[in-house]
C-alpha cells in the first residue's frame, strides 16, 4: 500500500518528479482536461461545496479524505496498485513468464487500441450525465453523481498516464483525441455505441451506473489479467472505484423499486395507475432494464471475435479472474458454446474457446446482472406483489454481433418487422414514457428530502446520516 503525493501539481504515486518527459506531457495535458471539464463536465455546482472521498493510499475503503470539495478543485492524478514483483503472465502463449514493465513492440498497436476504447468511454460518461445535478432527486443523490463524475475524471487520467508514458506520440496524440470526441457529436463521436446514447433523466443514470458501469467492471477486471503489468496495476485501483459506481445503480433501482410498491400497496392501484400518484410503474422500470441492458450487452463485442482472440492468447486481456479457474489458461484446442441463428430459430455453436472471449465474459456479466435483478424481486415479493422483474433474452435489441439486424422478442422468439413494430412499445421506452419519467425530474435539494418517485437509501455515505448536508451551495444571486 502506497500513499499517495499531494504536494506536487499532478497527486500520484508512481513517482511523477523522477520523470522529467512524462512529467511534462501530463502536465501540458492537465490545463485541456480542465477546460474540457469546464465546458462538457456537469453544468453547474462547480462553486458548490460537494462532500467527495478522495484516495489517500492505494487502500481506498480504509485510507480516503472525506470531506467538502469545490468540483474544479478535485485533485485528479495517477494512482496505480503497488507492484507485485512475483507477478507472472496469468494466461496465453506466454502464460508462466514475468509480466512486461514495457509494451513489446508487436503489441504496441492492439494494446494501445484497448487502452484508448476504455480511456474513451470514461469522459463519455461524465459528458452524458452532465445535466443531471438539475433534477437530482435529493442531495444524497446529487453527491453520488459528482462522485462518479470526479471519478470517472480520474479513470480518464489513469488511461492518458499508460499513454503518455509507453506509447510516445502516438499515445500523446490518442490522449488528445480523447477529449476532442465528444458523446453523440455526429463528427466525432465516442467509440462505443453505449457512449453516444443520452442519460436524460435518473432513472436511466441508476440504469446506467447499474448495467454499463458492470460492463466497466467485467471490461477492467480482463484488463487486470494483462500481462502489460502497468496496464493491470492501474485498472486494479479503478476497479476499487468502480464498486461505489455499481453500488448507486444496484441501490438506486432498488429505491425506485421499493418506492413504486409502497405507492401500490397505499392506494390500491397497480400498472399505469402508478403514475397518478407520481410512481413509476414496475412494467416501465421493466423497460428501462430492456434497453440498457441490452445497450450493454453490445458493449462485449461480437460472439466470435479474432481481435479478442488476439488479445488473450498475447497475454493483453484475459477472462474475469482468469487465475480462479480450472483449466489450462491457453485454451488452444478449448471449445466454448456461443448462440448463432439459423432458420429464424436461436441456437448455439461450438466455437473455439479464443474466438469466443467476448462471450464468455458477456456470459459472467449476464449472470452478475441477474443477481441484480433477484434483489429487486425480492423487495416486490416483500411488498406482497405478483410482479417479477426479468433480463430479456440476450438477443434482444441488439446492434452487435449475429443478432445484429434480427429483431427478438424479450422472450427470444425472432419475430419479424411487423410484429417488432406492434410489440416495442411494450418492450422499449417509448417517447411518451420518456416524457413521463421526465415530468417526474425535479430537483430536490432540502437535505433528507427525497423526490416522491424514489424511496430514501437505507444508510448516508461514509456513516454520515442521510440528512447530512452533502452539497453546501454557495448562494445563488
Ligand atoms: N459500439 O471484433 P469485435 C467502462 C467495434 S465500459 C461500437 O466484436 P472486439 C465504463 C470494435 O471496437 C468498458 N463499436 O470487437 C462504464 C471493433 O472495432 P475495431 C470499456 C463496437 O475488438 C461506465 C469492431 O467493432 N472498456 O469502463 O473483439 C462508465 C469489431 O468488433 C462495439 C472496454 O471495452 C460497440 N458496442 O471487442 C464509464 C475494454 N463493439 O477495433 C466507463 C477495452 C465492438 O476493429 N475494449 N465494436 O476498429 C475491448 O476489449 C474491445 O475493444 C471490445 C470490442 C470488447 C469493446
């Protein structure tokens, strides 16, 4: 566990000072991270006093500050997991050998596509999700966002380090372009389809930090198995993050979940009657599940994919706690079953087990999402209700891979155009639901008060109580 330096311009502690180039290309890098955050970070609050955790030590669930940060003030830096210096290849051809201190020449280029796809999406992220302090349903809630948004800041930084300090200029130049896309900019957009869409609203914030922050988790965790030792060292420390991310998304559904029940059970209404009462109905929460977990699900890539092959059997990415399981870690003659369509009918293959990477993690991350939703069910179930939240088949709404350009049924039937037009209003958000749940946004910022459509969490941040003052505003004039 290392601490980590404050007293220098970039907090890290990878020993920045030592490094005269790298210190200069971040440092020349650091005023065009301010000014993207200025202008495409969240609109407003930046002179509020917000109550953040920043890391302290690489130890962030017993070592962080707590206490009020203007926005702009966050320290954003480099924070890397302290080396392993017995840390061998977990998996690939070069399974067994030490890990690589430097990119090996014939991977600069897929290693450097892999950090800039994740570097990509974490200012994606904060870009999407900037106009949400407005309509946040409680002060709790808006601490929350500004804590994922200074966050996923950091993660971007943690990505531009890998890039200005082992791939010189082209990693310079790609640390630059990660603030020139912008999400949904038709000219340049973000790379992942997932990172163009809007999160107008909370209900698809929750949605978000539940179902794509995981796919974050599933993505980082691979990343940590890389034999590119700075690479995994870094992502380790993200992903200690990202557990508080997830955490506002399992708790947040849960919340509107727990929420819509008491208002089913105090005036004897269900469905759509819901609504009269400012609830947001279960069969609505179930079409927000719909759309971004199988927005999500794309985030994988195709079933079979030679890049991800590549990318295992090099050592760059493995598979989700690739050393837990119990098989050879090279899978060279190794099958795994991946879903195909054939005949208007959804069936599986044997694939070579290398292809079929993105599978397989798409297949852990699909499990971890339905431990998700029991526990939603098991507050409607508490609430006495006859209602079960579920994921829709994994072909649905696909953009990516061999569902791609078939329509499904939630169920997993393939239905044709026609029956996908008379059916998606009932699977899909529609514009009018949009326009609900969008009528329900309005902010609340009294502390311990909560928006009607949401039930208030179960315990505060950091042991404070849920009416702490989480945002001191400055006054407004
Ligand atoms: N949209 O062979 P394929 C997170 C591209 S989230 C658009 O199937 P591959 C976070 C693909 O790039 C985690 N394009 O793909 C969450 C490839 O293009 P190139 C982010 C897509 O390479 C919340 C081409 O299609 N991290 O951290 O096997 C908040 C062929 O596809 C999409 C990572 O993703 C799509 N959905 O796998 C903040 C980890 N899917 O390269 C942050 C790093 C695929 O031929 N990335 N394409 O031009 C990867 O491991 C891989 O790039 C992917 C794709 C798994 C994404």
């Amino acid at each position: 566990m290392t601490r980590i330096d404050y007293s220098q311009q970039i907090p890290n502690n990878v020993n920045l000072s030592d490094n005269r180039r790298l210190l200069k290309a971040l440092e020349s890098w650091q005023p065009k991270f301010m000014r993207w955050w200025n202008e495409l970070g969240p609109v407003g609050f930046q002179g509020d006093d917000v109550y953040l955790r920043t890391a302290i030590t690489t130890d962030i669930k017993r070592d962080s500050a707590w206490g009020y940060v203007k926005l702009p003030d966050y320290r954003w830096g480099v924070f890397l997991l302290d080396p392993d210096p017995n840390r061998t290849i977990s998996h690939g051809e070069f399974k067994g050998q030490p890990v690589w201190q430097e990119v090996p020449g014939e991977f600069r280029n897929p290693l450097r596509r892999l950090v800039v796809v994740q570097g990509d999406t974490e200012p994606a992220s904060v870009e999407q999700q900037r106009h949400l302090g407005h309509t946040c349903p409680s002060v709790y809630d808006l601490r929350n966002l500004f804590q994922v948004n200074v966050e996923e800041g950091r993660h971007l930084w943690a990505m531009v380090y890998l890039l200005d300090a082992y791939f010189g200029r082209d990693g310079r130049d790609e640390a630059e372009a990660l603030l020139e896309r912008h999400s949904g900019d038709s000219d340049k957009p973000r790379i992942l389809g997932a990172f163009n869409e809007p999160t107008p609203d909370w209900l698809s914030f929750f949605m978000f930090t539940f179902f794509t922050d995981r796919d974050g988790k599933y993505q980082l965790a691979s990343l940590a198995e890389s034999a590119f030792d700075p690479l995994s060292r870094t992502v380790q420390f993200m992903l200690r993050e990202e557990a508080h991310h997830m955490f506002i998304g399992t708790t947040g559904i849960a919340r509107v979940v727990q929420r819509t029940c008491e208002l089913i059970r105090q005036h004897g209404v269900d469905g759509r009657d819901v609504r009269r009462f400012g609830g947001i109905e279960l069969d609505l929460l179930q079409k927000y599940i719909n759309l971004h977990y199988s927005v999500s699900l794309d985030l994988f890539g195709s079933e079979l994919s030679s890049n991800a092959a590549t990318y295992f059997s090099s050592g760059l990415k493995g598979r989700f706690l690739e050393t837990r399981r119990d098989d050879d870690h090279q899978l060279v003659n190794a099958t795994y079953q991946v879903p195909r369509l054939e005949g208007g009918l959804v069936g599986t293959v044997e694939a070579p087990a290398l292809n079929a990477m993105n599978e397989t993690l798409r297949d852990d991350y699909i499990v971890d999402c339905q431990r998700g939703l029991s526990s939603w069910n098991k507050i409607i179930a508490r609430a006495g209700l006859d209602f079960e939240l579920r994921l829709p088949h994994r072909g649905f709404n696909r953009q990516v891979g061999v569902f791609a350009g078939t329509h499904l049924s939630p169920g997993g039937q393939v239905v044709d155009d026609q029956a996908w037009r008379a059916g998606v209003h009932e699977w899909l958000p529609t514009e009018e639901d949009r326009e609900y749940v969008g009528s329900l946004m309005t902010q609340v910022i009294e502390p311990g008060k909560m928006a009607n459509w949401i039930a208030p969490p179960a315990t505060g941040i950091n042991g404070k109580p849920v009416e702490f003052e989480y945002v001191r505003f400055e006054p407004r004039g």
